[in-house]
C-alpha cells in the first residue's frame, strides 16, 4: 500500500487550520476532522504528535519481517533469539516493537503451518509488517479463518496436503503474532536481501507459504 | 450469551469468498488511523478500550461502516465517555467545516 504523500502534506502545510478535502466526505470522515480540531484546540495531543504516528506506519512494511525472516533463515542463532525473545532480535535489527505488549513468533514446520487472524478486528503486529492489509480486515477473512483455513489458503493459492497441521491463532489487544515461514528448498546460498524478496507480508500472516526461488536464482553453495 | 456483533470468528453469515481488492486509503482514514495512535501514545486510550467500543456500537451500525469510520465513531465514542470532548462540540466542529467548505 502506498501512502498518499498529500496527507502528509495537509498535516504539515495547513495555511488555516482546517483541511482541504478533495471531494465529498462521508458523515464519519468529517467528523474525523472536527476530532482532531478539538483535540488540537484543547491541547490534547500536538500536530506533531499526529505528524510523528503519520510517519512511523509509513515507515512501516512487510519488508521489515522480512529481513527478521531472512535473518532467521540464515542464521541459527538469531532464529533462536527471535523464537525466544522476539522483541529484542527486533531491536536488533533496528525494527521497534515496543509498543507490542506481547509478540510471538511462530515457527512452520514441513508437518505444521501457523496462520494468523483477528476474530473480532484487526490486531496486527502493525510495529513488524505496517497496516494491515483490507482483506485481513474483512468479515469474511475474520469468519472462516477459525474453521475454513485450508479453504483460506485455497483461496490463496495453495493447497495444503491433509497430513499437514494447520494452527490457527487469535490476535488479540495484547497479543500479536508474526509467522516464520518455511525457507523454500532450492536457495541455498542465496544472501539474506535475495531471500528477503521471498518473504511476502501473506507469508508472514500464514495464509501461503514464502514464494518459491526462482529458476535459475539457484546457485551452488 | 448471545454473539456480540464483533464475534465472527466461525459464522456462518460470512463464510463467502474474501475480497482481496486493496483501497488505497484517503487523507481522512490516515488521519483516523494517526490520531488514534496519538492518543495511545499519550496513554489517552487503549487499544481494548477501542475495541470495546466497537463492540457496543449498534449492530447495524457496526455493519455498516468502513473500517476507518468504525475507529473515528469508536474513537470519539470513548472520547465523549472521557469527557474530553462532547458530542456537540463535535457537531458544531463539523458544521464550522462545511461551511469553509461551502457544503449544505
């Protein structure tokens, strides 16, 4: 998802105060605008506090997990550190996740794979992979992830054998988790950046696997 | 007990296909998403609080609304209930704006 750049700018160039929208809003987006004039008026929270959370989750994306991924792929013993304390592999790759109060890393295995929902919304290791995507939001994703997965994951594009576990996990306000996926077979001696561009953000919420090497990317280790 | 209106984990009611069409957001739902944020931040809200919410939101209501307009009616739900600001602040605040705007 790409951020539109002028609502960066209506943040911080406001001539009078007050936006600019470019067409009609709803009934709800107007009364967005007038929260956030009072909120501003009364001193509650700052245009720069607004500013900053604009910039954090555009700074935000799946490439983040990604590199914590590709990491694990290639290193052992940051892919125990991660398991074991995410938080802190996190910070040190210098990705914040403070502002989790729980996260947990799930590992896939060849016989289990792990898959990520919010039931009743749409908590989300936003810190790790940035907003989430529509559909992880959507009623029907909420619905039939707890007792259709493999039909999710149809859906997405692979089939998923019946001898595989599937381990379906609830996001909630405190908990929020990130999938390890499995390192696809053929890219040893791939580099971490190579293999990062195989960890999707689907991957890491678990509804398919990361993307297979390419052919030809295979290299003799 | 019966389901909460959020409690859709398993139903039946939306077992159809997902759409996967991403929107790109607008000004105002990053704006929704950034303010909410900022009040977390400033230990003014948290997330559960948010979320409860939403859950008592009227059902229809909650059905309705996108997903951003589900956080700002939540949002200022909780901020009236704070007594941080009142409903009719909030209503004049609007009407102010639609007149800059040369809207009805």
């Amino acid at each position: 998802m790409s951020v539109d750049p002028s609502a960066k700018q209506n943040e911080t160039t406001q001539e009078h105060g007050h936006p600019h929208p470019k067409h009609e809003l709803s009934y709800h987006a107007k009364r967005i605008y007038a929260i956030r004039e009072l909120l501003l008026e009364k001193g509650v929270v700052t245009r720069e506090d607004i500013q900053a959370q604009i910039d954090y989750q555009e700074a935000r994306s799946p490439a983040n997990g990604a590199r914590l991924v590709a990491r694990a792929w290639v290193d052992p013993k940051f892919k125990a550190r991660l398991l074991a304390d995410p938080k802190a592999a996190c910070a040190e790759m210098g990705i914040d996740a403070t502002s989790l109060n729980e996260f947990v890393v799930l590992e896939n295995s060849e016989k289990v794979r792990h898959m990520v929902v919010c039931t009743l919304c749409s908590c989300y290791p936003r810190p790790i992979l940035g907003r989430p995507p529509d559909w992880y939001k959507s009623f029907n994703y909420r619905a039939r992830a707890v007792n259709d997965p493999r039909g999710v994951m149809r859906e997405f594009g692979q089939e998923l054998g019946a001898d595989i576990e599937v381990r379906v996990h609830d996001s909630t306000a405190d908990i929020r988790y990130l999938v390890l996926p499995l390192r696809p077979p053929g890219t040893e001696g791939m580099s971490g950046e190579e293999l990062a561009k195989l960890v999707t953000r689907d991957s890491m919420i678990g509804v398919v696997d990361a993307l297979p090497a390419l052919p030809g990317s295979r290299k003799n280790a | 007990m019966p389901r909460g209106h959020h409690d859709i984990g398993g139903t039946t009611r939306d077992a159809g296909p997902i759409d996967r069409t991403e929107h790109q957001l607008e000004d105002w739902e990053i704006l929704a998403d950034a303010v909410n944020q900022a009040l977390g931040a400033r230990g003014i809200k948290r997330t559960d609080e948010l979320r409860r919410a939403r859950e008592e939101m009227d059902s229809e209501l909650y059905r309705s609304l996108s997903y951003y307009e589900r956080w700002g009616a939540s949002m200022e739900n909780i901020l009236i209930e704070k007594k941080i600001l009142t409903r009719e602040e909030v209503d004049r605040k609007v009407a102010e704006f639609e007149k800059k705007w040369g809207e009805p």
